[in-house]
C-alpha cells in the first residue's frame, strides 16, 4: 500500500477520518472492471477541511493497481448509446471555448473508442487513445483499434504541444497522482488546447445520503471530487479559464438499477423479470457528474 496525503494540499494537517477502510482480504478478489456490480470495498477516507477534498490515507501500490487494470473486463457494451450521448454534450460544450480547433483528439482512458468514433463524426481530423484494458481495445472498431495505444497514460511518449482536445471521463478519481496527471496533460496539449474532464460529485445529494454505500466509493478511486475541490487542483497546475457544470447521464434503466444499493435479492429478482423488458430503455438525469473545461493558456 502507498500512504497518501492530500494531493491538493499535500498534508493530512487538514484532515479527518470520514469511512473506515473496508478492503479484501484476499487481494486476489479486487476487481477494477468498468461499470462493475458495486462490491462495497473501498479505502480508508479522508476529508482535507481546507480544500474539500475526500481522498485515500492508503492506496494500493501502482504496480498491483495497473496490473488490475491490464486485466479488467470490458462491462459495459449495453451502455456505449447512452455514454456517448452523454460525453458527445460535454465535448461540444468544450469545442466552443476552443473556439472549434478540431485537428488533433486524445482520450486518455477511452475503452472502445466510442469518443474516438465520436470525435471523428465531429470534425477531428485525427483521434487517438490511451487505454489500460486489453479486453476494452478489442472491442474497438478495427480503424480505431488501431489509433489506441495499450497502457497508462505516459506523456513522454507524446508530442508536445500537440493536441487540441485531451478528453478524460471517470479516470481523475483514479490516478495514483493527480498533481503529475494534470501537468502531463498540459505538456501535450497546444496552446489555447483545452482538457475535458468528467467525473463524480461526491457533493451530490445522493452521495451525501448514501455515504460509503455509494458506488464512487470505491477501491478503485484514490480521491473522489467536488466542484470546490475540481476547480482548485486545475488552478494549481495552471490550467485557466475553467468552468464546471453538472452533466445529465445517460444509462439504461438496468444500469441505474444495477448500481442502487439494495439487497442483492431485489436485483435478481428485477433481472430475472425485468430486465430483457428495460435493455433499451434510457434514462438520463443528473446524478451526481460533473464536466470540467479548462484551457492552456
């Protein structure tokens, strides 16, 4: 396990113990499939007074963690109409304070390459990505499979200065160091380039009433964000012209019911009966996400 400290204020002098660590006890059964069922393990977590923050006092080692990732499934299939419904709104949004540069995409964590799709369908001329999971690379389409490259996010090898848009969904909360992620970013984006992040709001309602049975805690998740606690760390690695919004999702109605927390017994009777019944039902509300734009200056 690696301690942490804030990642935005670099200390614990701040902090408070808010959810006990609730781990496996074989590491063997951790799972960092996307869009898993929700198992209920999670870190040890930490509120920093100061800047808002909720993060980890103990994560697993960066070498387990992506050996966990090369191996995660690919989960969500039935999902890619919705997400990308979701993600298309965000990315357009973006475009129009990057005053629609559309020469160079990157998606860092992009799984199939439905964005990659997507951005292709907007303009880009070219779309590339970054992924961890063998599984979700072969699921891209064979002319996207080819622009994604397999592993972790590695700034070092690529250009400088290059790209116009670096989108990345649900992958903040995960980083070992947010910090070094933001610059690297910002090291291959052009100047006036923006980044696209998306991720949970651990201030939402939902996660205020649910608290740790909420699914964005997880073993997966070094910090969790709010809008506070966003804005400062993008500050600090001196991204400008930032602006946060909450994001309508779309998701099938068996997805939403997946991730409710409720007794097992309750879902199985739900996908025993209802579940063919609901497969292409999608439902979009805001429940809890957040997109990010910020700017190069």
């Amino acid at each position: 396990m690696i301690q942490k400290n804030c990642p935005i204020c670099n200390t614990r002098e701040y902090s408070k113990k808010v959810y006990d660590k609730k781990l496996p006890l074989d590491l063997n059964d951790a799972n960092f499939a996307g869009r898993k069922d929700p198992d209920g393990y999670h870190y040890e977590m930490m509120r920093c007074s100061k800047c808002s923050l909720l993060y980890a006092s103990e994560i697993y080692d960066e070498e387990y963690s992506n050996k966990l990732y090369d191996e995660s499934t690919f989960d969500y299939s039935d999902e890619l109409k919705g997400l990308t419904k979701s993600y298309s709104f965000a990315l357009k949004e973006g475009l129009k304070l990057s005053l629609n540069q559309r020469e160079n995409f990157l998606e860092i964590g992009c799984g199939n390459g439905f964005m990659l799709e997507e951005a292709l369908r907007l303009g880009f001329k070219n779309a590339q990505g970054i992924e961890p999971s063998k599984e979700a690379i072969k699921f891209a389409r064979d002319d996207i499979k080819k622009n994604i490259l397999h592993g972790i996010f590695d700034s070092s090898k690529l250009k400088e200065n290059h790209y116009d848009v670096v989108f990345v969904a649900m992958i903040i909360e995960h980083v070992v160091d947010a910090n070094k992620f933001l610059r690297d970013i910002y090291k291959i984006l052009k100047p006036g380039g923006i980044v696209l992040c998306v991720c949970h709001n651990e201030r939402h309602i939902l996660s205020k009433i649910l608290k740790d049975k909420h699914p964005i805690i997880n073993d997966e998740h070094a910090a969790v964000f709010n809008k506070k606690a966003l804005e400062i760390i993008f500050k600090k690695n001196n991204y400008i012209n930032i602006t946060i919004s909450n994001l309508k999702n779309f998701y099938s109605l068996n997805y939403w019911f997946k991730m409710m927390p409720m007794p097992s017994i309750f879902k199985k009777i739900y996908n025993f009966i209802f579940s063919k019944i609901f497969k292409n039902f999608i439902l979009g509300f805001k429940a809890g996400n957040l997109y990010l734009i910020a700017k190069k200056n």
